[in-house]
C-alpha cells in the first residue's frame, strides 16, 4: 500500500513526528499571522494536490531544517505545518506557517482521518531542499502526490507556481503576507523530469457522478481537473480544465455554448463547449466557497447545486448560470452524530425533477414544471445508509436503526414510483454493503458477501429469486446502461482504480481504464 497506516487517530501531531524522527526537537509552526513585532519568522505557504483515494487531502506537513555543515551532529529540528481552509477542498490541502531563517527538506505528509503517514526523505518522493530568509516572504507553489502502481512520486507542479489565487479564494488575510512578490524558495525552477503533474493528469484516480448522456457517452469527474468521457463505442478519453483541482460531479448541459459542466473542489464550475474536447471556467457570481458535490438542472428551469463547507451542506439555486445570482434552498447538516454516525448527502436530477435527501431524510423533490417541492418519507422514516437514484425512475436504498451496527441490521427497500412507495426486498447477503442497482429492463443487481467471498447477484423477478453473477470487490460503484451494458467503476481507495464493462448481464467482466502501469510493473521487475 503507498500509504502505511501507521498510528492511531489519537495520538498527537507532535508525538506522532517526534516518533517518526526519533530524538528530535518538533514545533509546530506559528500561524504568521500571529507573529510579534520584530520576529525573525518568515511566512512560507505550499499547497499539495493528491492524485489519490487514499487520503482526503494532508492535514499535517513537517520540514526538517538541514544543519549547516560541520553540526550534523546536533538535535534535528523539525517543524509541523498545519492545513488551512480545509473545508474548501478535498484533495487538495494548502499550508501556512512562520518558520526560521534556513535550508529545509519536507520530510512527512499526514492525513489525521484516515491514519496514514506518507514519508517523503527517500527514493523518488525526496525532493531539494528549499531555503527560507529572514523577512521574506516564500510561496513554494503546488506539490502533486500521485501512486506509480505501488509507489508514490511527490514533485512540484508546473501548472500552478504560485499560490496567490488559492491564497485570495481560501484566506485573503493570509493572501496579504504573499502580496509582495514572495520568494519561490527553490534553488532553481522546476525540472523537466518532474513531471508528476503530467502523470497524474494522464492517469487520473476516481469517477464521481457517472452521468450518461443522451447521445450514449458517459462521463465522470475525476481529479487533476479531469472528466472521464466514455464514447459509445467503449474508447475512454479525457477533457481537461485549466487547473488542476479536484472535479466531483458532472450533469449534461442544453446551453448554446455548454453541452456538459462539472463541478469541484473551491467552487470549481467548468462546461464543455459543443464540439470542443476542453473545459472552461464560468463565471461562479456569488456562489459560496466550498467543494461543490453536486449539480443539476436545465436552461429552463435553472441550475441547482450542493456546497459542502464544513458539517453543512447548502442546496443553492440559480435562474442563469453565468455569473449566477445564487440563492438558498436549504441548509443540511452533515456533521457526525452519535447517534446515527456520519451523515451523506446525496443530489439526483434530469429534465422534469431534482431531489435531494441526507442520512436523517426526508426526501425532496422539485418538480420542475409545476414549481411545486414535495416531501417524501424514507422507509419507515429509517435513517439512510446508501442510496441509488436511476434515471428510470427507480430508487434503491439501505436503511438503518439509529447507531445500526454497520449493515448487519440495514434494511433493503426498493421504490418504482420515485420514493412515493417502498418495498422491502429479502436479499442474499446476511450484512449490506449496497442498494439495489436497477437497469432500464427492471432487473435488480446487489453487490455483498462481506463476510464471505465478495460476488453480485442479479434478481430478474423483482427481487423474489438471486443469481450469483460473478465474483466482484466490495466498494464499486455501479451503473446500468440504456444499452443493456454495465460499467462498474473502483478501487482508488486502494491505490489501483479501474472501470470495467460487462455486456452479459454482470458475468463476465473486462477492463476498460485503469490507472495501473504496466510499463512500470515490467521495469520494476528487471
């Protein structure tokens, strides 16, 4: 695994640094804003883009300060770097901190929710060191984390040299320390063989919000500033933004100058023109900051969208999308609660409606035609784990008591009528993991066997009999085709994602985009 697990969530920064580097003096570094009058202290501030679903972004980074030569045998001095404005992106993290006048090296990157430490003083992750003075202000620029199959490449960007934009959008009062042209720190510009950037670019990790679109293409937000697209015939390609942020969802489009727009991290809103292969910027108005994790809507009836910030959720809506004069719809609580654990969100919409529900329920629905919002009961009024919204009409979810010790106690419901009715369905699996998928034909697919081998099971009556389909890795993500076709999408929290297709009704399976690197595994090997 690139990423080791190596320590519990509890224990502190410090303690956890000065574990990593043995006998060692670790500080954290002071917030420069915070600074007295007179410090010697220099602002440095660096953002890191990770290619990766490992981690959701770094929310600690250490420097050691190198001795000056002839006193390598002082106590090694560390200094910790903390995330800002964390709540305005997911992958990718930006740091602020005061450190001394010296040479330093980054030496770690840790992500607190998941546990993992990415060391970064050896091999290919290593990188010069970068020097700070007395007064003067650094911006290091954009670092890019992204896996080589088992292995990681940490190297500076060439998109995005400066953080100044970042700074302006995620705290201007730290964009004021950097006014006056920063130093970039480096000892000489970014190398033509760091070239992390571009690998990651070609090898983006994730498929959020697989959307199909009328003319059959299927298209999905990936990272780096990537949306997946899928022709009809099976070939993948890729449309790219002008920066490198991380895109969460995408909806097809019927504006004279955007056939689809996705959405991302920092607000992020980009549309594809007709018959162009690129995506550009438009203009977001007064859209809060946040990560935008979903979108829908028409010409006619506006655009809708999700803003996550913190434990909220915002639902906004817009009558125009350019320079959008957005209004709240409501405002969601997604914070962890003790009683029903972490909350979701989750947004659907196409031409006629758009709903929307959190784990507590209700759910609500627009009806674009009428004006008119209705308010639908989940199963049982039961708090929801997953739910799956198909085009059809057709919705599956997994229910679960207050606290429900993970699926085991989860209830399987399913709805033709567009949550107006449920059903309970018996499945094959003892604890639930997914909601029934639906095709366009009616046929149910369930993906389980936590507890034994991992497989999908197919139920063509309504959910009374199950087939064993094929063998199949929990966490994938599936999507039924008007075709008849299946893709089912996965893996990037485990380093290796890859999107696969079956045209048999889930048995047999091929490979049609993975991020794994064959012409590195071979040389690995030699």
């Amino acid at each position: 695994m690139p990423l080791a697990s190596q320590l519990a969530r509890s224990v502190p920064v410090a303690v956890l640094l000065a574990t990593l580097a043995g006998c060692a003096s670790v500080s954290v570094a002071t917030d420069p804003l915070k600074l007295p009058a007179g410090a010697n202290q220099s602002p440095v501030v660096v953002s890191i883009t990770a290619n990766t679903g490992q981690v959701q972004g770094f929310t600690d980074m250490s420097v050691h300060l190198v001795p000056p030569k002839g006193r390598d045998n002082e106590t090694p001095q560390y200094f910790v770097l903390q995330r800002k404005a964390p709540d305005m992106a997911r992958d990718t993290s930006l740091f602020v901190g005061a450190l001394p006048p010296g040479e330093y090296e980054i030496n770690a990157l840790r992500d607190a929710t998941s546990n993992k430490i990415l060391r970064l003083d050896n091999g290919s992750k290593k990188l010069d060191s970068f020097v700070v003075e007395a007064g003067k202000p650094v911006d290091l620029g954009r670092m890019i984390v992204t896996p080589i199959n088992n292995h990681i490449l940490f190297r500076r960007s060439e998109r995005v040299g400066s953080n100044t934009l970042l700074l302006e959008r995620a705290s201007p009062q730290h964009a004021a320390l950097f006014a006056r042209a920063p130093a970039s720190g480096w000892g000489h510009p970014r190398l033509p063989a760091d070239r992390a950037e571009e690998y990651a670019a070609s090898r983006p990790l994730g498929a959020n919000c697989p959307t199909e679109l009328p003319d059959g293409a299927v298209v999905a937000a990936s990272r780096l500033g990537v949306v997946l697209r899928r022709a009809p015939d099976g070939r993948w390609s890729a449309l790219r933004g002008p920066g490198i942020d991380s895109l969460l969802c995408v909806t097809a489009a019927d504006l004279p100058d955007a056939e689809l727009l996705a959405v991302g991290e920092f607000s992020t809103l980009l549309r594809k023109p007709p018959q162009e292969d690129k995506l550009l910027p438009v203009a977001t108005g007064n859209l809060p900051a946040g990560n935008i994790v979903g979108i829908t809507g028409s010409r006619k009836a506006g655009w809708t969208v999700g803003v996550h910030s913190g434990s909220t959720v915002t639902v906004l809506h817009t009558p125009a999308l350019h320079s959008g004069n957005w209004k709240p719809v409501a405002s969601l609580d997604v914070g962890f609660s003790f009683w029903t654990g972490a909350h979701n969100f989750w947004m659907w919409g196409d031409a006629q409606r758009m709903g929307y529900t959190v784990t507590t329920g209700p759910i609500h629905e627009l009806d674009y035609a009428s004006g008119t919002w209705t308010t639908l009961d989940t199963p049982n009024k039961a708090p929801l784990r997953e739910v799956a919204f198909e085009p059809s009409g057709a919705v599956g979810v997994l229910t679960s008591a207050a606290g429900g010790a993970g699926g085991i106690f989860a209830g399987v419901f399913v709805s033709n009528d567009r949550a107006r009715s449920w059903k309970p369905v018996e499945v094959p699996y003892n604890v639930k993991v997914a909601p029934i998928r639906h095709d366009y034909a009616g046929t149910m697919y369930m993906a389980g066997g936590a507890l034994s081998e991992p497989e999908l099971q197919v139920s063509k009556d309504g959910g009374k009999t199950w087939t064993h389909a094929a063998k199949r890795s929990l966490g994938r993500q599936l999507l039924p085709l008007r075709s008849g076709e299946l893709l089912d999408f996965g893996g990037a929290e485990h380093g290796i994602f890859s999107i696969g297709h079956s045209t048999d009704g889930g048995r047999t399976w091929e490979v049609e985009y993975s991020n794994f690197d064959r012409r590195a595994y071979e040389m690995s090997r030699k």
